[in-house]
C-alpha cells in the first residue's frame, strides 16, 4: 500500500510538472463591469489546467504546492493570461486583472513575477492582484516589489479587503490602485462592521482616486 501511495504521489507531481512544461494552463476572462454604465471595462484572468484531473484550479494549484512548484505554476497561469488576453484582443482601454499567489511573493518576491520570455505589449494594460496574506508575511520585501511592479508599468490591486483586519491597516502602506472588496460585504446583511470597513475604503478612494471593485455581483438584482 505504501509502495502505492509513492507511485501515485511521484507520478502526480510528474504529470503537474509536464503540464507547467507543456504550457497547457489557459485562462479563462470574467468580465468586470461599472455599475453606473453597464459597460465592460475590464476582465479578471481566472486560471484553468488541462482536461482532466488539473482542469479545476483548486486541483491545480494543490498538486503543484504538492510537488513543490508552486512558483513556476503561479509564473506559468500570468503567462497564459497575457498570452489570452493579446490573442483576445483584451487591449487597451480595458484592463486584465492577474493574481500571485501570496507564498510565491513570500518565496521569490521579484523574480517569479515576470517571464522574460514573453515580452508585454505597450497597449495591455496589466492589474497585479495582491492580498493581505502577502503584505503581513513580510510586508518590508512586498513593498519593495509593488514598487518594481509600478515601474514594470502595471497597477496593483489589494484583494479581499474587509475579509482580515490586516487589508484595512495595509492600504496606506501599499496605495493600491484598486481596492477590490471582499465577497462577505456584498453578500451579508449590512451591519456597523461592514459600514466601519466601507467608510474606511471610501475615505481611502476619495483621497488617492483609487477605484473600488465589488465582487459577487452576478445579476442586475442582487
């Protein structure tokens, strides 16, 4: 049974390297939309592995936490979203939204951001979603990279504010350029806890300019 159990385990972390190898994750792009207009302003690169047992990102990004590469798959999903994005022609005005994943920042805070294989064209307009796992890990060398990734030439985004004391005390520090809230405010019943963190992210947005992003809004009623 034992013998088994490392069969199993050394041929999933086979098959995850070969798809990071292969470059069979793709993204999928949820549209983000203002509210005020209706109109399409920018989308959300969601990652997907191959057909089959990785296709699920949950069952991605668990496998190769498994077998220890983490890094080249987080490094691999950004890839194939600005790969997506230029094919798609998701160019500008509208803006991609891209996720890290918090330990890869805490592992290699610069160099697993960007491929420099793939070169990003002039006309894509990149979002680097950060969250506050990231910043209280170790909040000195995260800032330093938020300040690389602003003269690479893409905008940041503090994700899942309101979800951890932590994301209100960070905004200050890492000025995000949008501030996307946690799924729970929009969901819940309004409380003084939610108003406590609304009012805070609305000072934050009034006086640096910042746009706010809500997440879970799928229909025109909710």
């Amino acid at each position: 049974m034992g013998d088994d159990v490392a069969q199993f385990g050394e041929q999933r972390t086979t098959d995850i390297r070969a798809v990071i190898a292969d470059r069979a994750v793709r993204s999928v792009f949820q549209p983000i939309v203002e509210l005020d207009s209706g109109r399409v302003v920018a989308y959300e690169a969601l990652a997907r592995g191959p057909e089959g047992p990785f296709e699920a990102p949950d069952a991605l990004f668990a496998a190769a936490r498994d077998a220890g590469c983490l890094t080249e798959l987080d490094q691999a999903c950004r890839a194939a979203a600005l790969r997506g994005a230029v094919a798609q022609g998701l160019l500008a005005p509208s803006t991609v939204f891209v996720n890290v994943e918090p330990e890869v920042l805490d592992d290699a805070p610069v160099a697993a951001l960007f491929d420099p294989e793939l070169p990003v064209p002039g006309d894509l307009r990149v979002v680097l979603e950060i969250t506050e796992r990231a910043l209280a890990a170790r909040p000195a060398e995260l800032l330093r990279t938020v300040e690389r990734v602003r003269e690479f030439g893409w905008a940041i985004a503090l994700d899942d504010v309101g979800a951890e004391s932590l994301s209100l005390a960070f905004m200050p520090l890492l000025r995000p350029d949008v501030v996307k809230l946690d799924l729970r405010l929009v969901q819940e019943r309004p409380g003084p806890a939610i108003a406590e963190i609304m009012n805070a992210v609305n000072a934050y947005a009034e006086s640096t300019g910042a746009l706010v992003l809500a997440e879970g809004i799928e229909k025109a009623r909710t």
